[in-house]
C-alpha cells in the first residue's frame, strides 16, 4: 500500500509541477504588464519593481496553486488509467476509495495552505505594498529638474539651473517665499532631496539667505540648512491580522473576499472525488472529454463561488462547498464506483 501511494503521489508531483509552473508564468506575465503601467506615474528602480513582485507573490500562489492541483491530479489519473495500472490497481481488490484517501492528504495540505495565505498573509502584504505605492506616488510629484520654469515645493518657489535626477542632487538653487511675514530670497550653490520618514528635505550646502520687508533688509550666510515639506501620504497601518478582518473600513468587499477566497481554498479539498471521477477511465471503453470538463468544471465552482453570494450571503460558503462535495460524489460514484 505504502508502495502505491509513493507511486502516485510522485506521479502527482511530476504533472503538478509541469501545470503550475507555466500557470504561475503567465500570471507573472500579466503582473509584468501591470506594472509596466505603474512607471508611467512613477519611477520604479530594478529593486523596487522586484520588490512589488515579492508583494504580489502570495496572490499569485493562491490563485495558481489549487487550479495546477486539481488538474495534475484528474490527469495523474487519467494517465494511469491510459496505461491500464489503474485497471491492475483495482483487479488486485483495491478500492477507489483508498486512492481518494491518498489524494486527500494533500488536498488537506494545500487547503489549510490556502486558507493561512489569503487569512495572514495576504492582508499584510497588500497593506505594506499599498503603502509603498502611494509613498512612490507622493514622491513622483517631487521629481525635480532644471528648467527655466520653477517647481513648487511647499510655499517655495524653486528654480534649479543644473540637476541630476538619479542621486536628487542639485546646482545653483534659487528658492523664494512672500508667504510669511517677510519675504524671503535663498541661494545655494548645492542642494539635495532627502525624504526622511514621509518628510521631504531639501538639503542647502554653501548659500546666503535674504528676508526683507518694506523697512529692513536681512542677510545669512550658511554652511547647511533644511526645508521641509511634508508629502500628502496618509498610510494604512496594520495592526494585527484580528483587527484588519474585523474593523468595519471596506466591510462588503473583505465580506465579499472571505466568501470567495474560503471557497477557493476549500477547492482541492472538496474537489478530491471529481478528480478520480474525471481522471479513472478504463483506456478501452471510455474516452472522456477530460480537458474540456476540467474547463468547465474550475469556471463552474469559480462562478458559483462569485455569483451565488449576492443572495445567500456567507451561507454561500456551507452551501456551495456541500453541494459541490455532493455533485463531484454523485459523478464519483456513476463513473468510477460502480464500474471498479
């Protein structure tokens, strides 16, 4: 027995890899695109858009994943049975029940996987990945260059006559303020955008500072002096994984997420009897449409997991998973139970 289940788990194994790798390909692929679309706002260096990639990798997973699982395992079986050892399989008195309990194991696996990833994880990494992009958005709005136009930088009008835009640094600076009591007029020969912790600085090296008003002129020299201004970012905080699933902040779509994403990790676990019906066949009475049924087979429980909670709500998920359980049992037991 031992013997049989090493053999087709590694069978599993060998299909599943070669499903879920270019699954998981082409869902990078569609990332890539998508952030593609992100540098037409923002600058992105090679690290940070490896960054977003890493943030976006949990989703990935969870959504590529069970789809590799269920069609390696159906097609697990179904080659099996082309080469007539599932035939063998049950001639020696082995019941198809016993190759279900073998691929329940790790459908439990992969559907408490699934469920940790979408409960924990996912929240988190949305959170800090949300963060880092509006960070990178408020700082695109500071993307500094010489030009005979000025910039504005808080209440400063800022003119730059040389500039490198990859180290922030800058040459002859000239800022000018009429917004306080006095107005006041700064030259630098050397400046530098430092953003510290949501505060954006402006670095001043070797210049003078004129303030003046309709009575008094004022004069500076300085070594190093500081603007701030303050970048419009209101980040989200993540607190704990209790509180992002219970506070009331997009309340209809994390009810929308618990329903859908329960369901799809619960997936590989209900889906344990459709795969041996789909996939057990004897290779010389029956040819089935295997690809075709595993098609409509994720669109169905996929629509279903989608659609049918605009009415029942989070009873969706009880009633959804049992009557997939029941249909895939009912297939199970026509096809495959009472022919083996």
């Amino acid at each position: 027995m031992d013997k049989l289940r090493h053999y087709i788990l590694s069978n599993l194994s060998i299909l599943f890899f070669s499903i879920f790798l270019p699954l998981f390909a082409i869902a990078s692929v569609i990332f890539m695109i998508k952030l593609a679309t992100y540098t037409a706002v923002i600058q992105l260096s090679i690290a940070e858009m490896g960054k977003l990639y890493l943030f976006v990798l949990p989703e990935l997973l969870f959504y590529t994943l069970p789809i590799a699982f269920i069609v390696g395992g159906a097609l697990t079986l179904y080659r099996l049975s082309n080469d007539n050892e599932m035939v063998v399989v049950f001639s020696l008195g082995i019941s198809p029940s016993y190759v279900a309990r073998v691929l329940a194991i790790p459908a439990l696996l992969l559907s408490i996987l699934l469920f940790v990833n979408f409960v924990v994880v996912i929240p988190y990494i949305k959170i800090i990945s949300g963060n880092f992009l509006e960070k990178k958005r408020a700082e695109a709005k500071f993307n500094l260059t010489a030009s005979e136009f000025g910039h504005n930088f808080g209440d400063w009008m800022l003119f730059i006559n040389k500039s490198d835009s990859e180290s922030r640094a800058f040459g002859d600076v000239v800022l000018f303020n009429k917004e306080m009591k006095e107005e006041i007029l700064i030259t630098a020969e050397k400046a530098e955008l430092i953003n510290h912790k949501g505060v954006l600085q402006l670095q001043l090296s070797n210049g003078q500072s004129y303030s003046y008003d309709n009575a008094l002129l004022k004069t500076m020299l300085f070594k190093t002096a500081y603007i701030n201004d303050m970048m419009n970012t209101d980040p989200t905080i993540y607190r704990n994984t209790l509180d992002f699933w219970t506070n009331e902040e997009e309340r209809p779509k994390k009810n929308r997420l618990i329903i859908t994403n329960t369901l799809l990790s619960l997936f590989p676990l209900i889906s344990v009897f459709l795969m041996i019906a789909l996939g057990v066949v004897h290779a010389r009475h029956q040819k089935r449409w295997i690809y075709l049924w595993l098609f409509l087979s994720i669109v169905g429980f996929y629509a279903s997991a989608i659609i049918t909670q605009q009415w029942l709500g989070f009873h969706t998920i009880w009633v959804v998973a049992l009557g997939w359980v029941i249909l895939s049992y009912g297939f199970y037991k026509r096809l495959v139970g009472t022919r083996f």
